[in-house]
C-alpha cells in the first residue's frame, strides 16, 4: 500500500475536510457554551451496624455479623419507589421554575419571584411547560406547546382559570416592586409524579465502598446544583427518621413478643410433661426391653424364612434350564434338592421310560412302532414335568413377595425402636431448655425496655452534600472539543471512502492494470472545453496537442516494423458508446499529420457516425457505405481534403446509414480499401463501432496493426475492461494499448497534469506583488 499516494488521494479533497472542521468545531463550541452544565453533588454516610446488637434477642456469630454491618437493605430502601416519593413529595419536584436568559433555560431553584400553588393532585399533573411574563396588571401564562395564552389579574393569586392547573402569585418580597420583573421571562414546567420519580431514580447513583463497610456513598447528577444538595439532604434525613421508625417498631415488636412468650411459656412447660406420659403410655414404652426382643426375633425369622424360599427359585431355574437343555434321549437329573416330591417321582419315571427305550433299541432299530410310541410318551412326561415346574416357579415367586413385604414390616418395627428412644430423649430435653429459655427471655425483656429508652440513629453523614463545580460531568469542554474533532475528520473520510470503495469506474492507470496487467497505457487525454476542442495545429502548445503527440509517441512503439514500408493502419475502438474514440482519432489523425505524414482518417462506425461534427459536413453525404455497397465505385472518390487543419489529412466519412452494417463491413471491399490505401498513405486511422455493443469492428479488427482501446475518465466502469483480455486471447484484437480519454485535470490525482502540462515560448513575466502592478 503506497501511503503517499492514499494521503495525497485524500488531500486533494482539503477543503472537505476544512469546511467539515470549522463546521464541527463551531458547533461543538456553541454547543458548550450554550448548553447548561451538568454537575455531580455527592455525600458519603456511614452506617454503625454494630449499635443494633446490644438490643437483638438473639447473639450472632462474628460471619453472620459481618455480612449484617453491609448496607445493601439501606441502598435498596433508597431506591425503593416509596422512599422516593417522599423526596419528591417533600421537595416538591412536580414543578420547576427556570429563567430564560439569552433564550436559554437557566436553572434558578426557587429563585424565581412568583410561587405557583398547583390546583389538582401531582399524579394528575399534564407533562406541559409554561412561559410566564410579569406585567402591569398580572401575570401572562402561555402553554408551552398549544401557545394557548391565560391571563390572570392580579399578583394575590386568588384567579383559578380553567384549562390552567394551578394558580399564581408573587412572593413577598417581589410584591413590594413587580415592576423590576416585566422584562424577564420565566418558564414553569409541570411533570406527573410518575415521570418526576423516573428522572429522580435515573440521575441518582446510590453505591457502597467494599473497603469501608458501612460506607454509603449518594450522587446527584443535575444542572441546578442547589436542587441536587436539597435532594442528597432530604434523603439523608428521611433515611435517618426511617431508621429510627424502623428502630421504633423493631422495640415494640420486641416487647410485645416477649411479653407474650413469656406469657406462653409457663403453659408449655406444664404440657410437655403430660406429651410424655401420653407418648409412653402410646407406644407401650415401660416394655420396651421385650419389645425390642420380640420384634429382633422376628425379623431375623421373616429374613431366614425369604433366603429359603430365594434358594427354592434358584434351584428351581436350575431345573429348568438344564431339562430344557438335555435331549429327549438323555438322562434327567434327580438331584435338584427340589422340596416338592411330586417332580422328583415325575423324574424318576422319565428316567424309568429311557432305559425302556435303550432296551428296545437294542433288539430293534429306532422306526420300531414300540419305540417310536415310547418316545412320544417321553416328550409328553418331558412337557409334564416343565409346567409343573414352571408352576412352582410362580408359586415361590409370589410367596417370595410375601416375605419381603412382611420382612419389610418386621425391619420398620425394628427401626423404629431407636426413633422411641430419641423421642423420649429429646422430649427430657425440650423441658429443660423450656426452662433454660424461659429464664432468658425473662432477662431479654428487661434489657430491650431498657435500650427502647436510649434509642436513637446509627447513621453519621461523613461528608455533606457538596458539588465539584470544577469539573462539569455535560458537556465536557476538552473531550467536546476532541470528539468534533475526531467527528470532523472521520464524516469527510467516511464519505470519501464510501465513494471510492463504491465507485468502479476508470480513474487512472492504476484501476486499469487491475484488471488487464499485460496491456500497456498509451496516454491521457485531458477534459477540455469547446473552445480548446480543436487546437491542436502544428505549431499549438494546448493541453490537447501535447497530449495527443504523446499518444503518438508512445503508437509508434507498438508498430510492427514495416519492411514493405506499407502505411500502418490504427483502429480505435472502445467498450461501449460515449467514450470519446472519434474524439480521439481525430486528434491523432490531425497530429499524425502535423509531423509531414499522409494520413487517411476513415470512419468505420456504420451505425452512429460523428467524424462528421468535427469537420461540420453533412452525414447524408457520400462516404465509405457507398463504396463498400458497390465495389465498382472508386473510394478515392469519396475522400474529403480539408487543410483547415492539414494538408497532409485525407477524411473519408462514413456516408448514410445502411440497413445491415454487419454484413456490409464484412465483405471483401473494406480489405481491398485498406490494402490500396496503405500503398497511399503513411498511416490509416479508423474510427470504429465499439466492440462490447457490437460485432462490426471485429469483423474486420486483424487488417489494423495497432489498436487504440479508449476509455473514459469516470465513465467506464472496471468491469467492462475484462472483455479486453478475452479478444486479446482469441485473437480478434492485435497490439492493443489503453488510451484513458477525459481526464479531468481539477479532480483527478497522479496524471501529472494542470497548467503545467504544456509550455509556450513566451517571456516568463516577473510576478509582482499587488501594491506594485496599481503603481505601475
């Protein structure tokens, strides 16, 4: 990134950014010094948490203390809804009265020397400002924003209009010489008391300091400095009359309480004994040796029983597994343990029936009609013996349940003997601390009678409310100042960047080789006037004829070398209409000509011809579309000379426009006029269509030797420049160099132009100051 060039880019814009600094800082300035200031009144408390103990029922412990000597309950009753409604019913914050002075309002806290006496409840106060004027016979009040006008007589306020919410009066002092107040202007303005306790909660901070416990710091931002301390003050009072309340109510709840425990107490100290007795005589107690023999000995039975029957269903899937797993042919075990005699004889006789097989098999084979019978009663005694199996499954399964649930009950009854024993524990320990406490709150209530007479607040105001008119918190003047600055210069900078980030057409050679690298510049040709359009003879010194002999300078680079010594033929085409080729060429034609070379200047653009204007002929006249419709005519005869410009410049214009451009430049005619006219001519510049609109220059683009692709100073946009690389690649386009046509001098940075592009041989004069030319 080239940051000279960036800057510069930017600082061509100077007075953009000069006129965005005087216009920001004036403001910024004005702003300051019209805008009342904002200042901050502080006080700092402390709340003695440690006063409150000695008259606590009960004794904490040093952690719970520590967290009670915060003040987190005394902040939230400071911002508490209620607590703030006091304020504001105290100090009145509904009304407001101001001064205007140089038609700003300027905070005067009841400085004012009238005094308005509202005539409906605060809640139902209209959000309304009004102007009030003192004059000869009263008061004038306007409403601020219907500029509806009341005027009430006399200065006693005993006047109620209707549609104005309160009366008017003047104070004591003011009645004496009313006349000294008819030039000022006051302003009163009214808010509910919902509003009114929204902006007192907004502009009030109340903080805590974490190194000093107790500490509670209050704020009060407000551009009427005197109002804010009368605020700080009335909270610090109503916080402390609170506490005392709440101190207040705190003993006489206490009092009460003990009063009544103490009453209470001497019932239940006689009831607990009688819950004992009860309780032992419930739960059979006197016997609870036996109890506990008897229910330990049953459990232990309940248990022993419910293992027996859980070895009983072990044994019993043990059977059935391993009969389901033997084959029909296979010997059945008997020794499962089994307590069911009835499976054990089954077994047996399965068993009995085998080795009944195992004998017939062995004097016949296994297709005997006694075996194959026998086998059969084999698989149904196998089937008998499963589902009385299975039965009895179910039946230990279902008195295993049985167990459990009477183990359940045996094992609670168990349990419960400790609980019996703790009851019994903890009601001899309810009745001595009964007695214990009984004795305490006897001693509690003599002290609490005794602090209610010493009672008094805990609060201690470390610093009054003061306010640091040193530094105003709005607006302040250096952190202003430097935000216009920085505001000044980024609104310039923003909009610039947006621009040029916005912005995609052609601005210099840079935005070129962006997007077509490998095609080289042949020049700028700069924005002139119309009077300067056509200066460019041999001898002129204009900006358009330096910059044009440049151009022609920098096309005789791109030349092929010519070993036939034929004349070269230059085409200049563009993307798209509108960016100024025929302009162009006619420049380069006239100063190709200026050097003593012949030149034939041929306008090949069939469909929107403009040599013409140049050269101020008529576009109906003869020209190339008659010769290219029929080849017999001579085009030598359609050549135009004008020497208004040059003897050395042959013009042959275009002529009508044809019905079918495309196909007329196509033909074989054009090539024939070119190779004639290279035998003719030093050079041949042809003014053709442009290429990315339509096909015509293409048809015949490989007869020019060098192509002048122009583009247009903030006209073409960036995209249209990839189609270059295309017709390069295919071929269609041969020697091509960018031209960048329209160069406005004034705007654009980095051509090195302006009034020093050119030079004249004249005398440079010497400048002279203002005070010499008058004299001379």
């Amino acid at each position: 990134m080239d940051l000279k060039k960036t800057f510069l880019k930017y600082f061509h814009y100077w007075p953009w950014f000069l006129l965005s600094f005087i216009v920001f800082l004036t403001a910024a300035y004005a702003f300051i010094r019209i805008t009342p200031p904002t200042y901050e009144s502080t006080a700092v408390l402390f709340i003695d948490k440690l006063k409150d103990d000695k008259s606590k029922i009960i004794t904490i412990n040093n952690e719970i203390k520590s967290n009670e000597e915060k003040v987190e309950n005394e902040i939230r009753l400071i911002t508490s809804n209620e607590f703030l409604l006091d304020v504001v019913d105290q100090l009145n914050l509904n009304i407001n009265y101001f001064e205007k002075v140089y038609l700003l309002d300027k905070g005067a806290f009841y400085q004012v020397p009238f005094v308005i006496e509202p005539t409906i409840s605060a809640d139902k106060f209209p959000e309304a400002t009004f102007d009030i004027k003192i004059n000869k016979d009263g008061f004038l009040v306007t409403n601020h924003k219907t500029q509806k006008e009341f005027a009430i007589k006399g200065y006693e306020g005993t006047e109620s209009l209707k549609g104005l919410p309160f009366t008017i009066k003047l104070a004591g002092k003011a009645r004496k010489n009313p006349y000294i107040y008819y030039e000022s202007d006051y302003k009163v303005s009214l808010t509910p008391t919902a509003v009114t306790l929204k902006n007192l909660k907004s502009s009030l901070e109340v903080l805590s300091d974490e190194e000093s416990v107790g500490t509670i710091e209050l704020n009060h931002v407000s551009n009427n400095p005197i109002q804010s301390r009368k605020i700080l003050n009335e909270i610090i009072f109503l916080l402390d009359d609170n506490i005392v309340t709440n101190k207040q109510k705190v003993f006489k709840n206490t009092v009460t309480f003990l009063n009544r425990r103490i009453k209470d107490f001497s019932k239940e100290k006689d009831s607990i004994k009688s819950v004992k007795e009860k309780y032992l005589q419930v739960n059979d107690i006197s016997a609870l040796d036996n109890y506990i023999v008897e229910k330990t000995a049953d459990r232990s039975q309940k248990m022993e029983n419910a293992m027996l029957n859980e070895k009983q269903i072990r044994l019993t899937n043990y059977a059935i597994n391993d009969i389901q797993k033997s084959g029909i042919t296979q010997t059945l075990g008997t020794d499962y343990n089994l307590e069911i005699p009835t499976v054990n004889q089954m077994l047996l006789r399965y068993n009995e029936k085998l080795m009944e097989g195992q004998v017939i098999l062995e004097r016949a084979q296994t297709n005997n009609p006694a075996y194959i019978t026998l086998m059969s009663q084999l698989k149904i005694q196998r089937q008998e013996i499963l589902n009385t199996l299975k039965g009895y499954l179910s039946f230990l399964n279902q008195t295993n349940r049985t167990y459990k649930q009477e183990q359940n009950i045996a094992e609670a009854k168990v349990r419960s003997i400790p609980t019996n024993d703790k009851i019994l524990g903890n009601i001899d320990s309810d009745l001595s601390l009964k007695e214990e406490t009984y004795t305490t709150l006897l001693q509690k209530r003599e002290e609490a009678v005794l602090n209610g007479a010493i009672l008094d607040s805990n609060i201690k105001t470390l610093n009054s409310p003061e306010t640091n008119y040193d530094a105003a918190i709005f607006p302040q003047p250096k952190s202003f100042m430097l935000g216009a600055f920085m505001l000044a210069f980024l609104f310039p900078f923003g909009i610039l960047y947006a621009g040029f980030y916005l912005n995609t057409k052609v601005h210099n050679g840079e935005d070129i080789t962006e997007v077509v690298s490998n095609v080289p510049i042949l020049g700028h040709i700069p924005k002139i006037n119309s009077s300067e359009k056509l200066d460019n003879t041999a001898t002129s010194h204009s900006i358009i004829a330096e910059a044009t002999r440049a151009l022609v300078s920098n096309l005789y680079f791109l030349i092929p070398r010519n070993k036939d010594k034929k004349g070269n033929v230059v085409l200049f085409t563009s993307c798209i209409q509108g960016e100024g080729k025929s302009f162009c060429a006619f420049h380069t034609a006239i100063t190709i000509s200026n050097l003593n070379k012949k030149v034939l200047l041929i306008g090949v653009d069939l469909r929107n011809p403009q040599l013409n204007d140049y050269f101020n002929t008529d576009k109906k006249a003869a020209g190339l579309t008659n010769y290219l419709a029929n080849k017999n005519e001579d085009w030598k005869g359609f050549v135009q000379n004008d020497s208004l410009y040059s003897k050395n410049l042959d013009i042959l214009f275009t002529g009508q426009t044809p019905p079918n451009p495309s196909q007329l430049i196509s033909n074989s005619n054009f090539e024939t006029l070119i190779e004639e006219a290279r035998s003719l001519y030093d050079f041949i510049i042809l003014d053709s269509a442009p290429v990315q609109i339509v096909s015509d220059t293409l048809n015949f683009s490989p007869l020019a030797d060098v192509t002048a692709f122009v583009v247009k100073f903030d006209y073409t946009d960036k995209s249209n420049l990839s189609n270059i690389n295309t017709f390069i690649k295919n071929g269609q386009l041969k020697n091509v160099g960018i031209l960048i046509n329209g160069v406005n001098m004034k705007t654009a940075y980095g051509y090195g132009y302006g009034v020093n592009y050119g030079y004249k041989y004249q005398e440079i004069q010497e400048k002279k100051p203002w005070y010499k030319r008058k004299q001379s």
